[in-house]
C-alpha cells in the first residue's frame, strides 16, 4: 500500500512541495505502491527511484518527470503525458501504456518487457540499451527514435511508424511479430507494399538495411552524375561501395541499393551521396546530354541492355574516370576544370 503521509504531499501540497520534501530525504524510497493516480497532474516531479508498481497512473499529467530507477511494474500509465520525461533505468515491466505519449522521452536501459505500447507515440524517444521482449508496439509511432542496443525479441509491431528511427547491428529483432510497418508519417510507404511479412522477413529486411544505403530516384538517373558520387565517395571518402540491386520500382522511379560496410554511417553517407549527385547534375547537365548522344554512349547502352545495369554503371565508372582524371570535381570552383577536360576527351 502507498504510503499515506508521501502521498499527501505529493497530490495536496503540489509539486515544489514534494520536490522540496524529496531533496530533504534522500535516503527515503518514495512508496505510492497501488496508488490511484489517474489524472493527476506530476509534471516535472521527482519520482526517481519511487514504488509505483501497479499505480494507476492513466491519463496522467506526467511531462518532464523524474522516473529514474523507478519500479513501475504492471502500473497503468495508459494515454499519459510522459514526453520528455526521464524514464531511464525504469521497471516498466507489464505497464500498460498504450495511446501514451512518450515522444523525446529517455527510456535508455528501462524494462519494459511485456509492456503494452500499442498506439503509443514514441517520436524522437531514447530506447537505447531497452528491453523491449513480447513488448507490444503495435501501431505505435517511433519516428526517428533512438533504438541502438535495444532488445526487440518477439515484440509486436504491426502497423507501427519506423520512419528515420536508429538502429545498429546490436538491435535485436529476432522473432518480431510483424505483418507490415509504414516508412512514412500518415501511414505511407507501407512495407510489404500489400500482403504482409512473412515469418522473419521484417527481422531479414531490417537487418539488411542496416548494410545498405537505398537511393531513389523518382525522376530517373542520371548516370553520368551519379557515377561521379560515386566515384568521389569511393576515393575521397574511403568507402568501399558495392552496387547490390538496381529496380525500377515504379515508372521512371529507380532504387539504387548500396552495400556498405557494417561500421559505416548510413544516414551520413546516403545525404553526402546525394548532395555530390545534385551538384554534378547541375554541374553536368549539357555535358552528360552530349555524351548520351554520342556514338561510344549509345554503343555502350546498346551492348549491356537493361539486365546489364550494374555492369553500365561499372563502365561508366571507369569511363568517367578516365575522362576526368585528376580534375574530378570537389566543389563548384571546380566548374571551369571539369567543363574543359569534358570537353578534351
């Protein structure tokens, strides 16, 4: 049972008060075991290593909360305010937090095993070192949430929002339970784009990406351009970039999939790759339209054909290399440099 004398200060008196009282007694653990809380307005409180084991925390007022080292095992906490709170090194072990907002919240190395997070908002969250085991997470928003290190084995994620969210190798998604995801807000870019997940395949995909860097291309490609990046990225950068597929996977709309090593930024490494490809599309647009014109281009397309991409794409390397030389270009004072040596060979 709660501890009657805590929770009066804490409910009655208002939160300088308890804040107060708590940097006074340190050495107390704050006991609200079971308490009935629903409603309650705790903002900004300091709750840090409090009993709140099965406290009925719902619809609570909880933003910018002190949680740290707290026990909020099997606590009903569902469509509470918890954003920005610090929940780090928490027990939340069987709570319900569904409809919860917990967006910009700190849960790195909480427990949250067997939790119900179900249509919970945990934009821009910290879940890394998380347990998150048979932790149910469907339909719930996880844009751009950090989930390095975390623990995901066999939680659910039917329909949940993974648009940006961080994971690395140390991500653990072995047995989700997964139909589909949505790679966008507004439930867009669904993955699979119709049917659903076969068993391990979100698990396979995932982890894959984690390899990989994916470029589209909604207007098609430039090749020229495009075999420059990477060229620059390859030599300047000190990457070792491997073409692994290239799809059409709409009219006119190409997917360049990149493997990369295991250690490297994706996120980095897809914006420079892109950056370098807007500014030689710029750089060579009349260029390029000679070239595609000329004999020795229609001649190469012509030999390799549409299942040869990857091969193209090679050659065009190499060719491009060859052409320019030393006088790549690194930046838009180059322009002059690498108009001239285009137009020498």
């Amino acid at each position: 049972m709660a501890n009657k004398e805590q929770l009066l200060i804490l409910v009655s008196r208002g939160i300088y008060a308890w804040n107060w009282w708590r940097d006074k007694n340190r050495q107390v653990q704050p006991d609200f075991k079971g308490a009935h809380l629903s409603r309650a307005n705790l903002s900004k409180a300091d709750l840090s290593m409090a009993d709140l084991s099965m406290a009925d925390l719902s619809k609570a007022e909880l933003n910018e909360v002190n949680l740290i080292w707290a026990d909020l095992s099997q606590a009903n906490l569902s469509q509470a305010d918890l954003s920005q709170a610090q929940i780090n090194e928490v027990n939340l072990s069987g709570a319900n937090l569904s409809g919860a907002n917990l967006s910009g919240a700190n849960l790195s190395g909480a427990n949250l095993s067997g939790a119900n997070l179900s249509d919970a908002n945990l934009g821009s969250a910290n879940l890394s070192g998380a347990n998150l085991t048979e932790t149910n997470l469907t339909e719930a928003y996880l844009g751009k949430t950090q989930a390095e290190n975390t623990n995901f084995s066999k939680a659910i994620l039917t329909g949940a929002c993974l648009v940006k969210w961080q994971i690395n190798h140390q991500t653990n998604l072995n047995g989700v339970i997964c139909d589909y995801v949505y790679l966008q807000d507004s439930q867009q870019e669904r993955r699979p784009s119709s049917g659903f997940f076969a068993s391990g395949e979100f698990a396979m995909q995932f982890q894959q990406i984690l390899s990989s860097v994916n470029l589209v291309f909604p207007d098609g490609v430039n090749w020229i351009a495009f075999a420059c990046s990477l060229q620059i990225a390859t030599e300047n950068e000190r990457l070792a970039l491997k073409i692994q597929t290239l799809d059409e996977i709409e009219p006119n709309v190409i997917l360049v999939k990149l493997k990369v090593a295991a250690e490297v930024d994706t996120v980095k490494i897809e914006s420079v790759l892109k950056q370098r490809y807007q500014f030689f599309c710029s750089l060579l647009a009349e260029e390029s339209e000679a070239f595609l014109e000329s004999e020795e281009s229609k001649n190469l397309i012509t030999a390799r054909g549409r299942e040869g991409d990857k091969q193209l794409l090679n050659d065009l390397i190499i060719l491009v290399s060859k052409m320019y030389g030393n006088n790549l270009p690194h930046s838009q004072n180059d322009t002059d440099k690498v108009t001239e040596a285009w137009r020498k060979n």
